[in-house]
C-alpha cells in the first residue's frame, strides 16, 4: 500500500529547511549607527472580523507591532506610507523582529537616507504554527486579515498615506508566499511587492512518507496536540488547515492528503491550487498594476529555483521585476537584506506625496 504525502507540504518546509526547526533562530545582524535617530515600536492588537468564528480557535484579536519613524511624534501634520512586512513559519511577529534585527535595522535605514515611512508587522502564527496567509473556514481568512482588516485598522489609527501607491507589502519564507499571493489577489491595495525566499510557490508530486510518522499525524486529537510534532509533520497540518479545510471532520476540521495509507488526489488538487506558480497567469494585469516587485533568495537556500521561475514568468510577461541570488542561506542576511535592500526599495518605489 502506498504511504506518501503531498510535495507540496514538503515543499514548503524544505523550502524552509535551511532555517532550523526552532521557533526562534538566532540570526547576525548589523551594528547600530551611532547617533541614528530613534523609532518607536507601538505593540497592539488588531481585530479582524475575518477571522471571527474559525473552527480552529484561532483569536480573532492580532498581535501587532507597529514601527513608527522618528519624525512622527514630532511632525504632527506629517503623513506616511506604511509598509505591512510578513514572517515566516513556526515564528510570530514578535520573533520575526528579532530576526531581521528590526529596531537597529530600521534605524541604520532612516540614518542612511531612507525616506520616514511606517513598518507593521501582523502576528499570523496559529496552532499549527502558520496561517500560510490565506483563507479558510478552518483557520480564518488571514488574506483578507491582511489585505483588508489591518490596513483598516492602520489607516484610521495613524498618519498614513492612505492609498494603494503608498503602501508596499514584503515577507519572508511563508511571508514571501504571502506576499506572492496576497500581492497577486489584492493590488487594488499595495503598491510595491518584496518577497524574501518565498517559499511553497510550486506544486511538487507525492514523497513518501513512513508509518512511524502516519501514525503520528493519525494520532492529533485536538489542534493543541499538534504542539509534540516535529517540526515537518506540524507544517502538514498548517497546510492541510489552510488549504484543505473540511468543515465536516472534526477535531482538526481538516483533510490530510493521504487517507488510510493512500493519496488523495482531491487533496492533492487542492494544494496545488493555491501555488502562485500554478495561478500567476490569471493575475498578469492586476501585476501589472505594481511600480516595483523585487524577488531574492539566498545562494544556499533550497527556495533559489522556484524564486528564478516566478522571476522568469514575470520576465516573459514584461512585469518590471528585480530578483537577486545573494551569498547566504534561508536566514543568514535576512536582517542584513532587509535593512540594505528591503527599506530602501519602498524608500524609492512608494508614493510619498501625500497631496493627489
């Protein structure tokens, strides 16, 4: 009897592979300038009624950090544009900051001439570790959370430039997949697009997979449970949840892609139905609609041939887009990137008069 699971699953941590299978990793980041002006980092919450009544138990209420730039508390006519920046798998906003260094990072970017502007970071973290950014009656709708609800949420609680070419969307690893998804679904709302080692962009066929580890997954009773997996095994279930919802099968309310030792081909279906290199083609004019869409990845990083796909669809469609392999693996330079490259992409490619 066959015993496999679904590539894409796989693909998504092995896409993530490079990064340890730790909540936290421990990243090198860059000096502080000396004498860099001060940001402010506000931690709120942030309701979204998209998420309301998840069969996951998901709260409805998000973490978020809020980065405000250091004129802000003192140019009080001053309005910005806002940059929302999405994290990873198996980590939460409050960790993604840790990675990418961001205090320093945002500071040494403003000291070198990167235009003031608001960063936001949403916590999308869930039971299983990670909404994957999209919409399910199982998890929430974390798209729309995104897209919708928080950029509500910033625009009537800061002094934001309050339109789409003022506002720029970026993520790393899940956070890329994100982008490359929410980027694509909702350009009526962002501007500019950087994703960083995006990961889960393709559809992979069936790997196999051991007993040992079905009869872990079959042994989850409960979405707390799915705490003891390791770390691969509880990114199935983050995917099946997201992808695979079944309001009919509780306790996980979810459809794994292997049932009694066999693939399931619906399931199958529909995972490959939410990689963007399978759905890019039906948003070519809403891409189109970007200043700058900017893709990189490390030279260790096992995401470096999907990342060159998505650049090349681009490419043979005329969408003005940048991609860069640099030296490293999936976190190394990400706190490095993100001060270097990330900031001041949006510094250049958003809109930030605020008079139309």
């Amino acid at each position: 009897m066959k015993r496999a699971i679904v590539g894409a699953a796989a693909a998504m941590v092995m896409a993530m592979a490079a990064a340890p299978s730790t909540a936290q990793v421990a990243t090198a980041g860059p000096a502080p300038i000396e004498g860099a002006p001060a940001v402010t980092i506000e931690r709120i919450k942030v309701h979204a009624p998209s998420i309301e009544g998840n069969l996951e138990g998901e709260a409805a209420d998000r973490d978020v950090l809020v980065v405000l730039p250091p004129g802000y508390a003192k140019e009080r006519k001053r309005r910005y544009p806002v940059v929302y920046a999405l994290h990873g798998y198996s980590i939460g906003a409050e960790q993604w900051a840790g990675e990418i260094h961001l205090q320093t990072a945002a500071q040494n970017g403003f000291a070198r001439g990167v235009k003031e502007m608001i960063l936001v970071l949403p916590d999308s973290r869930t039971v299983h570790n990670g909404s994957m950014y999209s919409r399910s009656e199982t998890t929430g709708d974390f798209e729309t959370f995104i897209s919708r609800d928080l950029v509500a949420y910033v625009d009537g609680h800061y002094r934001t430039i309050a339109r789409r070419e003022s506002r720029g969307l970026a993520g790393h690893s899940m956070g890329g997949y994100g982008t490359s998804r929410i980027g694509m679904k909702h350009a009526d709302m962002f501007g500019a697009l950087y994703m960083m080692s995006p990961c889960c962009l393709s559809a992979r066929p069936a790997g196999q997979m051991d007993a040992a580890a079905m009869a872990q997954l079959e042994a989850v009773r409960t979405p707390a449970d799915s705490a003891a997996l390791p770390f691969f095994l509880r990114a199935q279930l983050a995917t099946a949840a997201a992808w695979s919802p079944n309001p009919k099968n509780p306790p996980l309310y979810l459809d794994l892609p292997v049932k009694n030792g066999e693939v399931r081909s619906d399931v199958l279906a529909r995972w490959a139905a939410n990689a963007p290199l399978a759905f890019v083609d039906q948003y070519v004019s809403d891409l189109r609609r970007y200043r700058a869409i900017a893709i990189d990845v490390g030279d260790r990083d096992g995401l470096k041939d999907d990342a060159r796909t998505l650049h090349e669809v681009l490419d043979r469609y005329g969408i003005a887009n940048s991609f860069e392999i640099y030296e490293g693996d999936h976190t190394s330079r990400v706190a490095w990137r993100f001060q270097d490259q990330l900031l001041p992409f949006f510094s250049r490619n958003l809109d930030f008069e605020t008079a139309k």
